[in-house]
C-alpha cells in the first residue's frame, strides 16, 4: 500500500491542513505516490491574500540591513538542503538529478544577489533648478515597496523561478502570496519552510496549492494586490493580463529559441554548449534551443556530430547520477510533442534520430527539411525536439530566426566581431548571446523578452525596479 504523505498551506506564518479536496502528485518516470497536495478552498485564499495584505506593513518597515540578512540566511539553508531539494525537484518535475542540483546552487545564489541588492535601493536627485520658476526648490525621488504581490510559478523551475519571485520581492519590502505549479509543488512548499527558518515574519511569504483556473484567478484579480508575476503559457498570460485590473504585471511567457551557426563557428564551442542547451530537462525550458541555423558550407559536418552528440545522451531515471534527460512533466505532454513531429514528418520533415516514446519519456529528438509553418517551428514545442535549418547568408539567418511571434533570447556562434554585432542589432530579442546558446542565464542579469515572450525583467536588481514604485520628493526652500 503506497504511503499518503498530505502536505499543507503556509498560511499567516502556519502550516495548516486544508479543508478541501487533495489531489495526487506521482513520479513521472516510475508512477510511484510522491505525496497529495490540498487544492485550497475559496476561503484559505482568502486568508492567505488577507495575510499577505497584512504583512504588507511588517515587511515594507523592515531596515534593508534586516531584509538583506533574511534572505542570505535563506540562501544559507537552501544550500545546507541541497540533496534533498535536489531530489524534490528530479522526483516531482523529471529534472536529471545533476541539473536539479544545479538549479539548487542557482537558487542559493538568487537569494544571495537579492539580499545584496536589498542594500542597494535608492533613488537620486532631480536638478529643479533647470525648470524656470523652480529655482529654490531641492527634488529627489525614492523608490518604495509596491504593495503585496502574488507570484505564480511554473513546473520546469520549481526553485530558482520561485526564487526569482519570492526574493526579489522581499528585497523590495513587499509581501508574496505563492501559487506554485500544480505539477511541482513539493520544492516550493520546502522552500517555504526554509523561509519560516531564516526568521520572516508572519505572512511575508504565504502559499497555497492548487489550478490556475479556480486559485490562479482569484489571486490575480483581487485589488488588494500590487503586483503578479507569472511565469507560464503566452495564453494564460495574456489571459492573466486582460482581468487583472489597474496592478503591474510581469509576465515571463516563453520562447521557440534559436541560434545561428556562422561559416566560421567553432565548433570546439558549439557542440559542449548546443546539445546540453537543447535537451536538458528534455527541452522544458523556455530558454531551450529549438531551431538551429546553419551555415551550408559547414551544414553536413555540423548535422553529422550533432546527431551523434545527441545519441550518446543517456536517458532514463531522473534520480540516477548519469542520467541526462528524464521524463516530461506528464505524459499527455509527450503525447503531444509526438503528435507535433509525426505532424511534422508526415507533411516532409525528416526524422534524423529520436521521436520514439515510453509514458511521459520523449526520446531526444533532431529533424531536418522542416518549414516555418510547422509547429515543431512556429510554435514552442516545450519538449526535447530541435529542427536542423540550412542558410546561405547571414542576413537569411537572422530573418529566418526573427520569423516568429517570440523573442526572448537568441544565440549565434561566430568568430567574427562584425558578424557578433551585426546579430545584436538585427535580432529581435531580449538577449543575445554570443559564442553561446539562447539557453545561457546568469541570475543577477537582466531578463525577459520582446514581442510574444512577456512583459517586463527578471534578474534581481531589474525585478526590484518592477516592485518598487517612484516616490518624487520635493523642498520648497
């Protein structure tokens, strides 16, 4: 008989069990019961906004010296914790164990630049003595807490995109009301235990579990809240967008990543980088590398070692060391990845190597003689699938790599300083990464994306210019 572990609500500084229905979460790869998790009720979200809101008034007193030393003894304990969030997160999301302890030390890391950049918020003085008639009057401006903020996490990151949330946000002054992903909540709900270690008061950081369709909507949409930041589907996004009301929203929305191979890449650069950058946490990274341009001179070479890198991944249990693709976050998600490249071949696409699946493990997966139509290419797969494209010119490759709706991050490998500079003004995205993946992110950077991939930055002290708001000051002397 399986053991039924019921976890619980951080509500008002209390663990406490919920009233309502429980659902199970199980592990992906081997079916085993990991734990049920409430789905909260209309009334313990309500307690927990009306705790958040509460503590509005703690947190946003709290000296940035206290703040500061809150979060880096969160950071500490995140640390001290690592193998058993490590494993949290590889049994609840599929994530192989040695990018999950990855996550962990980026995560310790996050609230480590957070506490620094807590002691660095400040504004500076405006010079009124440029306006006519403001001669005798001194001007600066502040920068204050935004208010209580609801953060709405996803399943790929259960870590460090709630860290990216949850710090930056308590660094501010503001209070946080977490919805974790449904699929990992267990790493969240550790963390919050961590955070009730390091010493934050009641209600500074409160979390509930449950859908976005019933919990999601009524955190985004009560006025007693400044800020959401969500993390997630461009559709719920936007749907997240259109019923919030007068608050600021962030929204992280994702990608269908490319990068760009010159005639002059090297190769000693690309191939250590490409292939962990595509399938890693089989490909469920917003981030991922899904389409690949290449130069023809260079196409045969480059299509022959990365077939062969891709090969020699080993996938199976995420929990074993060696592993290096585990499985989807569910197995209707697999289903849907296949449906999407036997869409794809059946309409000319060429299946170099993968497309085979056991439950929710989706075999690394390369195609070629793909066309822009397809959704292997339109769309973001979210999946360990990657499509091979030849070019002719470097403008070709940049407009093929603009030729979507998205525009978070981009790559391209050259050794040319012109061709570098050329990339960065001719793609439209967030970032550009070059001699690297579009998958390259440093935590204290600055990151988000254009067009379809979201609203606003991410990356500590950016994330705390959204969470403040300009207070101007000004002495009439």
């Amino acid at each position: 008989m399986e053991t039924q572990m019921v976890e619980r609500l951080l509500i008002g500084g209390e663990w406490v069990e919920g009233r309502g229905d429980t659902y199970e979460l199980r592990n992906q790869y081997d079916g085993s019961l990991l734990a049920r998790v409430p789905l909260a009720t209309p009334a313990e979200v309500e307690a927990a906004l009306a705790s958040t809101v509460a503590a509005f008034s703690v947190v946003s007193a709290m000296p940035a010296h206290r703040r500061a030393a809150l979060l880096y003894a969160t950071a500490d304990l995140i640390s001290r914790d690592r193998e058993a969030l490590g494993r949290s997160i590889a049994q609840e999301g599929g994530k192989a164990l040695k990018f999950a302890l990855g996550e962990v030390d980026r995560a310790s890391q996050t609230f480590r630049f957070a506490g620094e950049e807590a002691k660095r918020i400040h504004g500076e003085t405006v010079p009124m003595d440029a306006a006519i008639g403001a001669e005798r009057r001194l001007g600066f401006w502040l920068r204050s807490p935004r208010g209580p903020v609801v953060a709405i996490s996803p399943f790929n990151f259960p870590l460090n995109l709630v860290a990216h949330k949850v710090a930056p946000a308590l660094a501010a002054g503001n209070s946080v009301l977490l919805k974790p992903a449904s699929s990992t909540p267990l790493t969240a709900l550790h963390l919050g235990r961590l955070l009730m270690e390091a010493g934050w008061p009641a209600g500074a950081i409160n979390i509930i579990t449950g859908s976005g369709g019933t919990v999601g909507d009524a955190l985004t949409t009560d006025p007693r809240i400044a800020l959401v930041s969500f993390t997630g589907s461009a559709a719920v996004g936007r749907g997240i967008l259109a019923r919030a009301g007068l608050k600021r929203v962030i929204l992280e929305l994702g990608s269908n990543s490319a990068v760009v191979v010159a005639e002059d890449a090297d190769f000693r650069k690309v191939f250590p980088s490409v292939v962990p950058a595509s399938f890693a946490n089989s490909g469920q990274i917003c981030l991922s590398v899904q389409r690949l341009y290449v130069y023809r001179s260079r196409w045969d070479e480059f299509v022959e070692r990365f077939v062969a890198h891709t090969k020699a991944l080993r996938v199976g249990d995420p929990l074993d060391p060696t592993t290096d693709v585990g499985p989807m976050i569910s197995e209707g998600e697999a289903e849907r990845a296949e449906a999407w490249i036997a869409e794809a071949t059946a309409a000319g696409a060429k299946l170099l190597v993968g497309g085979s699946r056991r439950g929710a493990v989706l075999m690394p997966t390369v195609l070629s003689d793909v066309t822009r139509d397809m959704k292997v290419m339109a769309l973001e797969v979210f999946a360990p699938v990657v499509s091979l494209v030849p070019f002719d010119t470097i403008d070709e490759a940049f407009a093929m790599a603009n030729d979507t709706g998205y525009g978070l991050q981009a790559g391209i490998f050259t050794e040319s300083l012109d061709t570098a500079f050329r990339a960065v003004r001719s793609m439209d995205v967030g970032g550009v990464m070059v001699n690297d993946t579009s998958n390259f992110r440093v935590d204290h950077m600055p990151y988000g994306g254009m067009k379809g991939s979201g609203l606003g930055r991410e990356g500590l002290r950016f994330a705390i210019e959204e969470m403040t708001e300009i207070k101007m000051v000004v002495l009439n002397l």
